[in-house]
C-alpha cells in the first residue's frame, strides 16, 4: 500500500483522480491539496464523495508532502509545479505532473505556446512523457512523469501506428477534435457557464492551441522527421468525451507482388493490431465502426476506428477517450501502476457507463 | 461463483446489470437473454462492451436457462414473467423480477392499473418485495423477489423514517418527481427521441401513474393505515437519475415537557438516523444541504435531504437515486448479495461520477 | 415611435429585451446600458446581434436616459432601481422594472426576503404589479411598472382563475417549479457552469426562495384572504422553460341541485376559461394535456393543463412559460404596450420553436 | 397573398416551415399534407401550434394541391417527389422541393449515392440548386427549385469565394461537419433516442454520406473543374445548428509586386467581401471570430469566420447555420420570395435566439 498526495484536487482532473484512487487497491490518499477550500471538508466541495471521503483540504506544500507520500500527482494550472519542484522533492516522491509543464522538451517551444517562463528547465531532460502504450519501459524507471493532455492522448494514439508504419503522410494530418466541457476545468468562467455552452458547438484556439506543439513533438518521433500538422478544438455540449477525427492522406506502399499501392483495409488494419493487439485499453473497433464517446464514458479505454476514402485516397482515423480518465487521471493511475510495479489495469478495469 | 442469468438483457436496465456483474467477484454471467437481438453479438448492441463481452444474445427460454443458473434476473415487460413463471423454475434458480409483477399483493390492483390480466397469481404470496432496507431478512429467505420500481424506490425511502415513526400525516403526502430519460427504456418511441426531450420538462401520467399504487402500498405498511398520495412524475433532459421532492404536513408529538408540538430538525433527523445510520446505501445530508442527482450517477446510493417550513408546518423531503441503480440494476445485485449471502455491497461500492 | 432605453442590457432578461425590441414596430432601442461592458460594441458580446445592433454599451446614468427616452427597462439587480429612482425620473419616462424592487407592497416584507434596505419606499403604493392579464387596467395608467418574476409569473397565473372562484383551498397550494438556468442569469458563478447543471437536477431555496412573498402577496389578493404557500424551485437541464406544477385540496362547491360536492372537470375549465378565454397569451390545453416547456419557447404564452385526482380530492395545475418572455422581457413589452396604448400583442406575436 | 401547401408538414422542416409561414406577410398555408397524420389536428402532432393553427392534416395529393396552391413545398422522403411529379403539377404551381430528387444534375450520380431509381429525370435540366446566394437569378426565373442540403448549404457557402476566387486548391478541402440531432428527422429510431444522443459525440456516414456530391458538384462549378473532397458529418447533442471546419491547402496568388504568395487576411476576407458583403443573410464575422451555431439559433443566417494557418499554408474555414432554417425550411421560404417576387427576406428577419 502507497500513499498518494494530489495538489490540485478539487479541480475536475484532480476529482477524477480521487475517484478512481478510491478504487485502487493498492493505494491510499494521504494528502487532498487545494488552494482554494483548505480547511474545508473535500466532501463539502464535491457532494459525491460524502461519507466516502472525511478529509479536508489541505494547502499545496509539496516540500512536506513528498515526504509523506510516495506519489505526487499535480493538477494544478500551468507553470505551477515548474516553479516549486526540486531536487529534493524528486528524491523523496515520484511525481506525476498532469499539467503541460514537462511535456515539451524544447524550453522555447514551451514558453512560446504558454507563454509563461520556464522555472526549472534542468528536469526537462529527465521527465518522460507519460503515454503508456508508446513510453510503457521509460515510465517504468522515471521519477518525474509529463502525463499527456488530453487532446494529445487522443490525437496521437488514433494516428501513431500509421504514421510508425509509414502508412499516412504525417505533414497531411489534420486532426479535428471535439471535446465535452469538463476540459475547461472548473473555473468560474462565463464561456463555460451552462447556457452558453448548451445547444451550441464551436471552434476554439484554431490554429494555436497549445496541444498541437505536444502532439506535433510525440508525432516526430514516431515519424523520424519534423511534422507540422492542423489541430483545431471544438467544444460540444456534453460533458465528458473527446472525439479525434483526423485526416490524412495515404502513401503508397510496396506491395507482395513488388508494385506500389495505396494500402488496403487489411493493412492498416494490420498496423493498428501491430501495435495495439495487445493493449488492455486501447480498442480498434470492427471494420465499418465509428466510435463514439459515450462508449467509454468513465473508462480508461481508447476507442478506435478508421475508413479508407479510396476517393481522395486519404484516411479517416477516429478516436474516443473519456477526457478526465484516459486524457487525465486516468492516465496518470496507468502511469503510477507502471511506477511502481503494479499491474497496470489496478484500478482501471471500469466498465464504460451506458447510457 | 455463481452464475447469473439475464432475460431483457439489451434494454437499458439489463444492461446496467451487464455493467454491475462484470464487476462482482461472486458472479458470472451465464446467459444473456433478448428476444430482439437473437444470435446478435452482445457488444455490437451495446458498444461499451467491446472486448469486456464476447457473448451473443440468447433467446428468453426462462426454463432452460433455471436449468443452468443460480440466480435469474428477468428485466422484461410487465406481464411477461407471470407468464412464463413456474414452480419448477423456483425450485432450480432464485430469481429477480424487475418488472412489476408481483410488487403488488393485491391482484386487482395490479391488474387495475397496468390494464392486463395477471397469469400467475398463485406466487404473489410468496414473492418478497425487494426494498432491501426496508425487508433485509425476508429477501434473505426468498425464492422470489420483486425489485422496486426507479421512482418507487426513491419516494419510499425518502418518507418512510418519517411515516414509520409518525412525524408526518401520510395522508397529505405529494410526490413530486422527476426522472431521467433512461427511465423511459430503449424502445424507438417518438416522445423519446433526443429533439422531443431536450430543452423541455413535462408531467406525465398525472394522478394514474403505474408507481402510485405501489408506493401507497409500502408506506400503508409503515403506518399501519391506509395511505393515499399524489404522485406526479416528470421527464427531464438528462440520461440518468431520479429526484422526488416530497411534501407532508407535520405531526405534532410530544416533546420532553409532556407538551405537543411540531417536530425540530434535530427530531426529524434523529428519525432519518434510526432507520438510515447504519445503511451503507443511504446518505442523510448535513442540514441545509438538497440532493443532487448528479451527486450519486453511476452509483447505488440514496442521498436523502430535508428542510421544515415552519411557516406552513409542512416539512419538503428530497431523495435522489440513480434510476438505473439503486432504481433497478443496482438494488437487483443488492437484493442478489442478500439471497446468498455475500457481502451486501460486493460490486455495489461504486463512488459516484462527477461530473 | 418611441424611444426605449435599457439598463442592464448584457443580461439574459436584457439581451431578451433587445431581441423583442428589434422586432417591435413602436419602438427604436437608443440605450445599451451595461456597466461591465462600458465602450464595448454591443454585438461583441452577443454574436448573435452582430450586424444587427451597431451601437456600444453606455454607462447606466438614469438620470440622462430619462431625459432621452420614452421608457426606461431596469434589468438590474435587486436594490438598483430603489436606489437611484426619483420623481425626477417618473416624470420624464415611464419605468418598467424587471427587478424586484417594487413588486411587493410591504417594505418590511421585502426587506426580510431582500436582504438589503430599500432606499425608496415612497413609490412603492404608486408602483403596479405588471401581471397584465390580472391587473391589466392599473397597468394602463402606470409610471412604474413592476414587472413580475419568472417564477412567479407561471406560478400564479396557473392557480389564479381557482382561487379567484374558490374551487381550491389557497393555504393547501404547494407549488413544485422546475426552471431552465437561463434564469440564473450570466454571472460567471461556478454553480451555473455546465458541468455542474447538465445532467443534473436538484431543488434550491427550499423554504426559502424570494418568489414566495410575491406569489402569496398576488394569490392573497385573489383569495381576498392571506394565503401562506410552499414554494420549491428546481434547477433542470435546459436553457430556457419554467414549469410550475401545483397541488391544491379541491373545496366542494354548491351544485345546481344545492348540494355540495368536489368540482368536475368541466367546472374547472369554466373557471380557467372565465379568466383566460379572451386573453391571447394565456392558452389551456385540451382535456388530459400537460404543457411542455418547449411548446413555449421563445414565446410569450402561458400554457395551463389541469388534472382532477379524485382519489385525494387534489387538483394538479401545470403551468409552462419560457421565462425570459412572458417571465421577464415578453411581459416587459407586453407591459409597454399596455403603457403605450400599442395593441397588446405587437412584437410577441412569436411563434413557439420545436424543437 | 399567395397560398402555400407543405406535403410533409409534420416532419421537423416541415413544421419549421409551418413556424415561418406563419409569419410571411403575404402567404397563407391553405395544406397541410402529413400521411401519418390524416384528419388530425396539426396541433395534436405540434403542440407549440396551439391555437395558432386550426387545421386538420391533409394527405399528400399533389395533383389536387396544385390546383390550390400558388407554391407546394415538398419536405418529404428521397424518391417521392420524383416518383409524383409531373409537368401538369408544374403549369400549376411552383414546386420547392426540399428532398434531394432534383439537386444533382447526373442522375447516375443520384441513383449511385441514394440507391433508388429516379423516376422523373426529365425534369433535372429545368430543376434550378436553390442557393439563392449563388443562383439567385436562375431562382427568380425557375419552376421547379431543388432547395439544397443541410449541411451542403453550410459547406458550400463556406468555401465558395475562396474556391471562386483560386484563393486555395478545391482538391485539398475537407470537411469536417457537426450537427444538432434534428437533422436525423422525426423518425422513432433507436439511435435518435434521447439517451443514446445526449453525451455523445460521433462520425457517421464516413466517406459515404449523401451530401457529398452534392457539394463536389457546387464547388466544381465554381472552381471549374472537377473537385473531390472528404465531407464527415458528425452527430452532436443539441436540437439545431450545423457547424463545418473547413480545411484546405492555400494557392500562391500573384501579388501588387509581381511576385507570388499565400493570400493575407485581408485578400482571404477581401474574398469573401466580394460575394457576400451585400448578403444580408451571410454574416462574414470579425478577424479572429469564431462562429458558434447558437449565434444564428432560429434564425435564417450564415456566419462564417477563418483563420490562415501559416505553419501548414492551409486555411481553416468555419461556418455555422440553423440546419432547419437556412439549412431547409428558411432557405425554402428565401427561395419562395424570389420565386414570387417579393422582399428577398420577408419573414426572415428573425434574431437569433440566445441563449
């Protein structure tokens, strides 16, 4: 049995957290951080967790805190854990950032789309990016992990075997992601406010959202060359569920009888299986199927399909995720069962809610 | 382990016992009945079960299935199981009806208000009425039990401390309740369809709703009278969840100094706390504070809130369940869990999803 | 033609107002009144006026606008109006108060629900109650104007014909309302975010809400006795739409044979149709009908059904408006038409939208 | 005063069609044609009509229409229309019809994307595309009007002056649609149910939904050649409103100086200027304005917004409609004005509703 101490947890991404660590076997948490409601009862703050939860909040210390847990996780706003995370801290704890601050290793890049400056740029090199499926053995001997965002986690994993695989050019894609609003946390904001997010849908942040130099950076890697690509956020009233479509355009590739084609529904099947197969919980759908987010709503599952437009001879890849579990906390309990050991589905094995 | 059954597997409470058994240590599901669906692989039906089921669907042959499994659960329409039940069947299996065929103790009744002949009278007797907080030790013995309706279980619990200890006249009680969607089953009806109930509320089934008769019935027995209500159920748009907001006047009883006066907050709490303190499943708020639905979706809790108005010596209850839960799937498992004796909450200890 | 001035116009019940207004034959807006967005174009802050309405936000000197305008609509917070309206003012415009200010003749009545002080009780015997359908007559030849609430508006007019003629008990009504979150207005409160109100419902103000005394003050004058309620307000799901659901015992009447016995059906409807019959805006339903909030939106009607349940000799009224017309900006104009001598209906003639 | 008949009147666009009729100054409805509902009151099906509409439905005689009616809107399933239509209906009335029978001028292409015969295809050469902002004066001259898609008329006017004006390369344009649900249409289907929609977002119809050619066939006029793209249409939860993003490559432009290069914004926008500045239904927003479909809610507007991407050379176009309105029922009415000569936006001028 760990300990765990969440700053940020009376945030949406921070609830979740303690939701699904209620669950966890192995894991008890020691510490609720939140700024905002220290002193009050977390139950008072989230009504679901009466008499399930009797702590109170407590002030975001992490000094002390990694000295009475063994797990930190930080969802907190940008910038927050770069500017107090040491040595130290790193030493007594493993830390799990769910902000965008270790995600990107190039400090320019950071600072460019955040606009904020980089506090501790000396751990950049050290943290590795938390998406299990692709970085399942470097989780395993990290101390500080960048666990994904959640458009990010969505948008790479639908498209990575076939850019891996050479299947799709990478500098076509364009990826067009819808998300529920529980995304644009809990903040007080007039644009989130119920009647003006209801009946309605919108782009945001169109060609300048902070998730594209993230997806962009992960997607090189697999690409082995630099990819730029189009990602624009919509907003959709709902309030959980992110739904990535992403265009691309195929290359042809060499086939059994040597000639060069477009590849077939079998081979990018093949591609996807090559990778994914294995995963608990990423799920290529059967041929002809679109996902939908409500299909894994409450779940860390990854639902994926695609269709092959022979037309115009590009791809459509779609994929689900339920923003807060496989874009968020859910992501980070993978990342922390990788940490120490535990098999990786501890505590994430919920079954999707219908309706 | 013990295997299960599920005839009307593929309509929406069906399928939330799908989601519960498949997190419950003690069973198994055996056989996954709907006449609609036939040969169908379950998960192409529902979506969210992709790779978590690999069954097809079965058609409803209820003495063949008694045969194989322990424990029947028939969410069907009304009328079909006292149809098709038998002795025999009861002798091989336990079973769990969650239509409303044998709620009702009195035939005429059942069949003055759902306006169809009743088959099998004979096992109304026996049949144990499923409120499991209400008849713990008579479920535990039963071959038959009948699971209480979404709204019934709602508008029972919320009243009963109150009637059973005669704080409240029964006799002026108003249910008024509003219930989710899913309520309203999978059946392609045009009053269900996304554009008829979205942005809309509306009363239905005023003074000749089904639930009534049943909910008159159980509180009679609480207080050892005849009780007549009104119950005014609402469609509101959102998928799950049930709130009853309930009116009564006050009853005057005697307090220390041998005078008669209306009931404090502390009294009437201390009558909630009587009957609820020791139930996992029912949550008494703190003062002041009104249930939610949102605050137990996806869970088997019962959150009960109240507030006295002095000023009309009437007293407003407000309980909030998740329909499909404690309304249905969620109170079959519970009642399961008593018929053998295996902890009350296994598979139930599900922290509520927010948002 | 006359000239309209808003204050408080970046609300929803002022954006409503603008909507009405710019398809108003009469009357031409020369005021945009918004402190929070002074200098700002108006379109800005709602899209959907753009190229539309070309004018900026003005501060909310009242003062000045009398001077420039026919009439002034304050949809401010509560204590504004009262504390900057003069004799002044009254002379130069007439005023019609979306606020409560004015609505309840009992300073200390107001003061106790109100929370603050009001500064200009000298106007409140001059003020008239703006429901136009009841006091139609006194609206005429009003200067100020206080404009109904929401709730109050649907509430009382669902239950008025029957107090007025005596069919029910008006110390029995308990009123059960159910509001869409348009009604919260544009406050950028967390409460009001989307998460926390879609899929959700629960009752607020229980015991408490201010709507009370305004509905007792009205159906006390209808009763010709003081009449003490309950009133429940409710969150819902939706943006728009208010439905008011009341439960009232049934007092026996005298027959045309002289006995006495609870009202029939057809009674009933007589009475509603004694009131209503003429009035354009108020429409009851056929037998067995309940009203829909969607069969109102956008609309300035009032949709009433009723349901006789002689098992409890209660009567349930249902009551439907949109709240942002007939239970704010539609009466407001309506209100001004009355003032103006304008036919009643000039600029509310909206066809209802569904879906 | 004309007189209009709807053969369809109680679908979604048909009603919708009812709602803005009812506000045309110089037409009247003398039929309401409904097969399902035959000798019902119109506002049985449609209880927002309530007192506003008297009339029974009628069955869907077009011959006999003709001979009444000066104009017959056909809002009724693919083939009807085509399977009825003769030239004798035509010498009689003007035919708008809002089904796809007569909108793709290749009636191979028709009976390939809609898999029925086309029975009538003598009359496709005289069938005119009502999009009244590009074919305006072929519109005013026409007998037989083919009104366009839903989401055609969205992603056509979208592209449209950039396409026209070889600001990007029509090849590249992918369209990436969302729509509110009422565009699936009154049908009691399973997937339309409330549950299945609300908290749900997916693709559907991928490489393969009937909408395509009909904008691969616009866009080649305009582009004058043949073009080919991706449309994917999305479900979204929410009644009305389409939004498209619209991706395409930017072509080099010769410049003042001689040399070539991407288009500016202010070329992009002069674009758009060029067609749409004197359109008072295209409302081409502000620099960096996002359009959200609750902006033009009930109302007959386009609003259209763009961001140049110059990390991809690629634009992002956006545009949102009413589906029912400028997407069906607002459009036919605008067709019907220049069919008959009268103000191009009589009823029409409705402000959007918001929230």
């Amino acid at each position: 049995m760990i300990k765990a101490g969440i700053i940020g947890a009376t945030g949406y991404a921070g609830a979740e957290l303690v939701r699904l660590l209620l669950g966890h076997k192995e894991t008890q948490i020691a510490w609720y951080g939140s700024r905002s409601y220290i002193d009050e009862k977390y139950a008072k703050v989230y009504g679901n967790m009466f008499q399930l939860v009797e702590d109170v909040c407590l002030d975001d210390k992490i000094e002390q805190l990694a000295r009475q847990a063994d797990v930190i996780f930080t969802a907190t706003p940008q910038g927050f854990l770069a500017g107090v995370l040491t040595e130290e801290i790193l030493q007594h704890a493993k830390v799990i950032d769910l902000s965008a601050d270790y995600r990107l290793k190039d400090v320019k890049t950071y600072e460019k789309w955040y606009q904020i400056e980089h506090k501790s740029p000396q751990f950049l090199a050290e943290a590795v990016y938390g998406l299990c499926e692709v970085n399942r053995d470097q989780v395993k001997q990290a101390r500080l992990v960048a666990n994904p965002g959640c458009y990010t986690t969505c948008s790479i994993l639908t498209a990575y075997p076939l850019i891996k695989e050479g299947l799709i050019d990478p500098n076509t894609l364009i990826v067009d992601a819808k998300s529920g609003t529980s995304g644009a946390g809990r903040g007080a904001k007039l644009p989130n406010l119920f009647c003006e997010v209801n009946e309605n849908v919108k782009a945001y942040g169109v060609a300048s959202h902070r998730h594209t130099p993230e997806i962009e950076e992960q997607l090189s890697y697999a690409a082995r060359e630099v990819v730029t690509i189009n990602f624009t956020p919509h907003l959709v009233p709902m309030n959980r569920g992110i739904l990535a479509t992403e265009y691309a355009s195929l290359k042809k590739i060499k086939q059994a009888d040597g000639t060069y084609a477009y590849p077939s529904y079998e081979q990018v099947k093949a591609a996807y299986d090559k990778y994914y197969e294995k995963e608990y919980f990423v799920r290529v759908l059967d041929r002809g199927v679109c996902p939908e987010t409500k299909w894994v709503e409450g779940s860390n599952f990854v639902d994926i399909g695609f269709q092959i437009d022979e037309r115009t001879a590009r791809i459509v890849m779609m994929g689900a995720i339920d923003n807060l579990v496989k874009g968020a906390a859910g992501q980070a309990v993978q990342n922390m069962n990788l940490l120490f050991g535990f098999p990786e589905t501890e505590g994430l094995q919920l079954v999707p809610m219908f309706p």
